[in-house]
C-alpha cells in the first residue's frame, strides 16, 4: 500500500462504518510503510491490511474487504501474507482486536481469543470529578518516560506510534505524573464518526482522574471509547458518563502470548492499533 491506496482505504472504511480518516492512513504507512498491504481480485484493489512492528510484538488491523468481494478467500490471502511478512521479521506475537466478522477468519489462521473489550458510543455528560492535576506533555522530553510506563503496562513498545498520536492529538493529551514519575497518560484522535479516547494507560489512582477528565474534556461531543470489559473501574466510569456499548471485540493472539496488565488499560488505542 502507498500514499495513493488511501482513497482505498477511506472508501472500505466508510463501507464499514468505521472511524479513520486520512491522518490514521498516513500514520499507518508512516510507522510501517512496508507493512502496510492492498489486496487485489482480478486485478482489482479491493482490499487492506496494515501491520505495525513494535519490537518482538506486532498489531495487525485494518483487515477490510469490500463488500462485494467477501467469502473469496480474499481477506485470508491477505492476512497470510501479511503474517509471512512479520514472520520474516521474527516478530514473536501477533496480536489484533478482531471484530465478530473478522474473528472466524482470524481463528482458521492460529489466533486465538485472548480478552473482550467493549466500545461505548455517546455524548459524555461534564464530569464532576475533573481535576486540574493535568499538564499537555513537552512531548519531546516527557516522551522517553510516558513510553517506558506504556511498555511496562502493555508489554509493547509503542514509542513510534504514541509519539504520533501525541503529535497530532495535543489538545486530546494528558500526563499525570506523582513525585516525578509518570502514573498514567490519555490521549485520542479525531475519527469520521466521532472522537476516540484512548489509549489511556494508568495506574489504579491516576485512571479514574485521567478518563474523568478525558471524557469531561470531550462533554457534548460524540466519542468512542473501548475498555476490557476485566477493567471493572474503567467500566463503572465510562456507564456513568453515559456512554453505552456498540459492539464488542476480541483481543487475540498468535505466537508468545505477552503479559500486559489489563488493570492498567483504561482505554484501549482502538481497534486499528490495540
Ligand atoms: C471480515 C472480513 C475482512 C472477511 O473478509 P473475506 O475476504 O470475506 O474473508 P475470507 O473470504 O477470507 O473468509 C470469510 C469466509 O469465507 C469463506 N471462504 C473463503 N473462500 C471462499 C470461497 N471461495 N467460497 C466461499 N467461501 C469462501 C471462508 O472460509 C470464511 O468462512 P467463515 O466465515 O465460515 O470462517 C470482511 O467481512 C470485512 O471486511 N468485514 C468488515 C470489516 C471487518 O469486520 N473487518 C475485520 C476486522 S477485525
């Protein structure tokens, strides 16, 4: 896939119903250009995967077909060779957060279900809960600490892709730090359909501060949010801003399973990048 497969891209997702716009695509084939894959049908592009290297892990996502070449094969070649392309790198784990459709596919070639997570569509209610205590990182020299606390939480290193986020989503980003360490950190992106807040990774004290404010931050507004449904705290806010859930999806895994700590996940980045 290349810069000029976007209105590819743009035209399944909206087909789908899902949330990325041009920014997700460019950030996509900027973090892996030679990750990211078109699909063809007889000569015709009708598909997209993207694979993104984070060390010995690797997320797969944006696996879209469209509609009316489904139940071809297509998605599955794909995937294949998107899974032989990360092989070749020697990535350890391959993860993916597989949509109801997609998780069939995913199953037939060696993932297996790891955790449901949730998405929560709505307008959130003003939080009363907001607190000042947050500061918009310097990114340049909080950058270092905020991905080393995100790789202890998730067992990923995701410097390349938070250090994007960051950049194109300031006004969306948070830190809460105590006695000079990071607790915990939010961000989001502005979507098609609505705002996502994620990922937002934390300690128990610093997640109900920074998804209060986060959701308090985007009040009136229409956001998406996905938490593990093991996230019971996470949960419990996220219900009483009033947000409810869309749909569901499942977390899998191919390969070494890795130990994040889903205590720690507040929000999910969303499907596209877990
Ligand atoms: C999920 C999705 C990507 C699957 O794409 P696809 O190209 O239809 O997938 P495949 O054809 O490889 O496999 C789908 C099914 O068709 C079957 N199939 C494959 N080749 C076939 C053929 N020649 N004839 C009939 N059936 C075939 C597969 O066995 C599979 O069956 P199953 O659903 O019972 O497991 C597609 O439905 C889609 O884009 N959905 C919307 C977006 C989405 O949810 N993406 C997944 C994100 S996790």
């Amino acid at each position: 896939m290349t810069i000029a497969d976007i209105p590819l891209g743009l035209k399944l997702a909206r087909q789908a119903g899902w949330n990325q716009i041009e920014t997700d695509w460019r950030r996509f084939l900027t973090m892996q250009p030679d990750g990211c894959f078109v699909g063809e049908l007889d000569g015709t592009a009708v598909a997209t995967t993207a694979a993104f290297i984070f060390g010995p892990v690797a997320w797969i996502a944006m696996v879209l077909v469209d509609i009316d070449s489904r139940r071809k094969g297509v998605a599955t070649t794909l995937l294949k060779h998107a899974l032989e392309f990360l092989d070749g790198q020697g990535v350890k784990t391959v993860r993916l957060d597989a949509t109801a459709a997609g998780q069939p596919v995913y199953e037939k070639l060696g993932f297996v279900p790891e955790y449901p997570l949730s998405r929560y569509v709505g307008t959130p209610k003003p939080s009363p809960k907001s607190a000042a205590l947050m500061l918009p990182p310097t990114i340049g020299r909080q950058l270092k600490a905020i991905a080393a606390f995100d790789c202890e939480m998730t067992a990923t290193p995701r410097e390349k892709m938070l250090a994007r986020l960051f950049e194109e989503s300031p006004d969306l980003t948070r830190v809460l730090y105590r006695e000079g360490r990071v607790e915990g950190y939010v961000t989001g992106r502005r979507g098609a359909n609505a705002t996502l807040i994620g990922p937002c990774i934390a300690t128990a004290h610093a997640g109900p501060v920074l998804l209060n404010e986060a959701l308090s931050r985007c009040a009136g507004q229409p956001v998406f949010i996905d938490v593990p449904r093991d996230n019971a705290p996470a949960i419990e806010i996220v219900e009483n801003s009033g947000l409810t859930v869309q749909r569901h999806f499942t977390r899998m895994c191919r390969g070494a399973r890795i130990q994040d700590h889903v205590e720690a996940i507040w929000a999910s980045s969303g499907p596209e990048k877990g």
